[in-house]
C-alpha cells in the first residue's frame, strides 16, 4: 500500500514538472509573437504557487460541500 503511495506523489510531481515546462514554453513562444518579455523558470512556478494559493482562499471548504448535499450528519426526522 505504502508503495502506492509514492507511485501517485512521483506521478504528481512528473506532472508538475511537466506542467510547469509546457507553461514556460508556451509563455515565451507568445512572448516572441506579441514582443511580451521572457519569462524564466522561476516565474513559471511563482505563477503555480499563486495560483495554489488563489483555489485555497476563493474555493469553499469541504464542510460546506458536504453540508449543502447532505454529509455524514443524520436529519432530524430519522
């Protein structure tokens, strides 16, 4: 179990490393058509972690998720 583990954390770190790399080039393609500055890779993952911390702070808690569809509370009727 504990082996399945790391296999989804070395996945998700691939991906983000691919990610991150797809973001980079498309970045500065773009930039080379419109004459937009370059970007480096150091600015790729500052936009990843802002955009981390943007879907923290505007998206709602599981709390409220589960409260609004019913949850693991029992209704006061049963």
């Amino acid at each position: 179990m504990r082996n399945l583990d790391q296999k989804y954390y070395l996945y998700a770190i691939g991906l983000f490393i691919l990610a991150s790399v797809a973001g980079l080039w498309s970045w500065n393609t773009l930039a080379e058509l419109f004459s937009l500055p370059q970007a480096h890779y150091r600015h790729v993952l500052a936009a990843f972690v802002l955009l981390l911390i943007l879907r923290q702070g505007l998206s709602p808690g599981h709390r409220t998720v589960r409260r609004k569809f019913g949850g693991d509370h029992e209704h006061p009727d049963h």
